[in-house]
C-alpha cells in the first residue's frame, strides 16, 4: 500500500509519498508561496532534490505539480497516480469530538470547518488541501483526517478547562485542546517501548521547534500539555509569546490603541526569542549572537530555558514521578547547549547528563549517564508516518 501524506498551509502544500511495505518514504516535497506569482517547488527523489518555480494561483495547481514530479521526469516514483492507495491529512484541530483519526467524509468536512474560528490559519488550508486532492485524485480515493488535538483528549477536566465563566465553554468550547498531538504520541510510543511498555510509565515529551509544546504522559495517555486553545499558550517559542498575565493583553490594546488581530498579531509573530532579542527567532542565530556578547539574545535564551525547567519541574509533580524524558523536533533534536541546561537543571532528580552523548544531532541517543536515576532520549519525530500508519490502518 502506498500512502500519500498531506500537510497543507494556507500558502504551502507539503508531501510525503510512503510505501507502506517497509515503511520507505519514496518521494518528498513542498510547495511554497502558492497563490502568489513566484512559487517554489522542492521534489526529492532517490537522493536528490529538484528545485522549480511554477505559479501555483491555487492547492489544485500545487497538487498538479505533486502529481507531474511523482509520475514523470528524474523523479518519477510511480507510474499512475492509481498506484496511490489512500491520502492522510493532517488537521490541526478536530475540538472535542475528534479523539482518533477518522475517515474524511462530508460530516468532518463540515467539523473542520466548524472548528475554523479555534484554527483559522490551519483549519481552512487543510480544507483547501482535502479539496485539492479529491480534484487531483477522484472522490473514490480514500482520505483520512488526522488531528493534532486527538492524541491531548484523554486530559480530564481539570487539565484542559480555564478558570473563566464556564459558559463560555458551553458557548464556544474555549477550553485547552493542546497541539503538536502526532509528534507527541510517536516520540512517547517509542520512549515507552524503550522503557519495556507504557503502563505505570510517566513521561515527558519535550517538542521543541519554532513553535514548541511539552506533554505530561501517563500509562500512554496525556494528563496535561502546554499549548492551550491555540498553539501560543506554553513557555516562549520562536516568535510566540506563551503564556503571560493576560492583563496585559487589554492593558497594551488600551495603551497602543490596538485592534484585537493586531495583537493577536503581536503575540504570534513578533514576541518570543524575536522580541526580546530584537532580531532573531532561529537557534543558531541566538547561539551565535551570544557569543558576539549581545545581551538581548542572551537574556531571550535565558528566559526559555527558565520557562523550559518549570515546566518540566511542575509536570513531575502532576505526574507524581518521571521514568522518561524525551527531546524531540528541531530544537530539541539539534541543540546540546539547551538539553545539557535542562538536565543539569534537574540535578535534584538525580539526573545526570552524558556530555558526550549529548553532542548527537538528530538521530535517537541516550543522553544521560548510566547512573542517572532517569534516562532522557533524543528521539527525532516522525509525524508524516504517524499520519501514514493511521491512514493504511483506515484505507
């Protein structure tokens, strides 16, 4: 079986074509700035890249491109588009009704759409890449939704509500949902399997990117994580704030007599490592600018990786213990300076980082010493076969 993966933006489309005999990715790619006149397409293929850049007004054109690179020129993987056997999507938020992966048919269409004003940059574009791909492919073809919230749905009550008039709730379902759900529950399966099996285990799961989250698990299950209705609540992320006294959100709409999406526009993509530093939202740019002495740069740095241990910190106590801490995504996977500071931090667990282990990038390691009282993992994320498994276990 051969599992075509989607992973649609409001302005990129990305792809992984994954046979599910030996789980082998044999194609990959993205679409980028779709809708716009300069578009850029990456195609990987047998080792190698191919770079163009078609305009793609739309997801369906964007698509054309998928289907051309998959079945013609250096990297042609299939003969037909017949040969692709079912489709996974992968969709940010499915609310509360989504606690699995399900079949896409015209009732979750309408809950995607109905859970938009909880996902509006996501929610739409994955509507746009389902939309796209029954235009490419046919309506026969089998396409699966698989929702970032669903894995976060096992969180009781007191975990996911918010200390508001619970009418709200009722009325708009404003509630913690919690997100980055597929690449939690593969790195925790795996961290479990190396524990000898998930039962009586507690683990966190610590996915640190551009945009990052942290998961409490307990016996496979979420007890609590980091990210709230939207992907901005949490400790400080790239360009995200995280969670602050929510005070000043009115005080500053007062004070710089902004509009509520010109601060929701603050919080998202002007705050975090970007609005302290001043300048930089990538790790290796702060890493680097610290080094040259800038103070600000260190200070956002300092500022993460404070927020990064009490979290840590206040998920042992929910959890009552911790058998197993995981690293994983971008940041998590090839930053050493951040993981050793965590570790360290957490000394009085008895816990002992392995330095050289530690100086892995991207590729799974233990990293603490053999008499560290809790082992921590570097263990890289798959999502897109998260999303390919529960697609061929639905097709």
């Amino acid at each position: 079986m051969k599992v075509l993966v989607i992973n649609a933006g409001s302005s990129s489309l990305k792809y992984q074509l994954i046979d599910m005999e030996g789980e082998k990715v044999l194609a990959k790619g993205i679409c980028e700035r779709i809708g716009l006149d300069d578009g850029i397409f990456t195609h990987k293929a047998y080792g190698n890249a191919w770079k163009s850049t078609p305009t793609m007004r739309n997801h369906t054109e964007a698509f054309a491109q998928v289907r051309l690179a998959l079945t013609q020129g250096e990297g042609k993987v299939i003969d037909d588009l017949s040969e692709v056997n079912a489709i996974g999507h992968r969709v940010v938020q499915g609310g509360a009704k989504y606690d699995c992966s399900v079949v896409i048919n015209d009732e979750v269409i309408k809950d995607i759409e109905a859970y938009k004003a909880l996902a509006p940059l996501h929610n739409p574009a994955a509507l746009q890449g389902i939309e796209a791909a029954t235009a490419t492919f046919g309506s026969e073809i089998t396409q699966v939704a698989v929702f970032d919230t669903s894995f976060h749905q096992t969180m009781e009550p007191k975990a996911y509500m918010f200390g508001l008039p619970y009418e709200y709730y009722e009325k708009y379902g404003v509630r913690r949902y919690g997100f980055h759900g597929t690449s939690h529950r593969y790195v925790s399966a795996r961290c479990a399997e190396l524990l000898g099996g998930a039962e009586g285990k507690r683990i966190i799961t610590c996915h640190i990117g551009s945009g990052s989250s942290f998961a409490a698990i307990k016996d496979g299950k979420v007890v609590d994580t980091t990210m709230g209705m939207t992907p901005l609540d949490g400790f400080m992320m790239g360009t995200r704030s995280g969670g602050f006294d929510p005070s000043v959100v009115t005080f500053l709409m007062e004070k710089e007599g902004l509009t509520p999406k010109q601060m929701d526009d603050i919080m998202n993509k002007k705050s975090g490592m970007l609005g302290i530093s001043g300048q930089f939202n990538d790790d290796r740019d702060i890493d680097a600018a610290i080094k040259r002495g800038d103070e600000r740069s260190k200070l956002a740095w300092d500022m993460r990786s404070y927020q990064i241990i009490k979290y840590i910190g206040s998920y042992v106590a929910a959890l009552g213990g911790l058998d197993g801490l995981v690293f994983t995504a971008g940041v998590g996977e090839n930053q050493p300076k951040l993981r050793a500071e965590v570790i360290e931090a957490l000394g009085y667990l008895g816990m002992k980082l392995d330095a050289k282990a530690n100086e892995v990038h991207g590729q799974e390691m233990l990293i603490t010493a053999a008499d560290s009282t809790i082992p921590a993992w570097v263990i890289p994320t798959d999502e897109e076969m998260v999303i390919a498994r529960d697609t061929a276990a639905l097709a």
